[in-house]
C-alpha cells in the first residue's frame, strides 16, 4: 500500500484511495482494520463526544488506572 507510516505502538497506517487501513506488528498475528470513510467519520464523531479532559489526561499519565490514552512523546493533547 502507498503512504504506509508508522503511528507508534506497532500500529501502522496506509490508504488506498479508499479505506484507511490500520495493521498491528508489533506480535504475531497482524492485525488489520479497514476504515470506511463512513466508520472514519463515526469514529471521529466518537473521539469529539468522548475526548478525555486535561484533569484525566494527567491522571492517567501519572497512573490513574482509569484506562484514558496516556500522551506519548509531544504527539497530541491526550
């Protein structure tokens, strides 16, 4: 596939004109996730209604166990 990147965390990303796909590498078996534009947007639409606020980005990044994404690096605002 064309444009694949690496996102981190074993996850890879590409695009086919299409679909974006998603594979795990980091262990056997790879994974794969293909995402519609419709899925892509619904997912989207999830992330803006569930988006962690700062005071559980800071939590979970000082070991709140509450499952939040933890920031990686500068990537992002988890």
């Amino acid at each position: 596939m064309k444009n694949e990147t690496y996102l981190g965390d074993g996850v890879y990303v590409s695009f086919d004109g299409y679909q974006i796909w998603l594979d795990t590498r980091m262990q056997e078996p790879v994974n794969r996730i293909a995402l519609e534009p419709d899925v892509y947007a619904a997912l989207q639409d999830w992330w803006t209604k569930n988006q962690p606020t700062t005071s559980d980005t800071e939590s979970a990044m000082h070991g709140g166990g509450d499952g939040a994404p933890r920031k990686s690096g500068n990537r992002g605002t988890w």
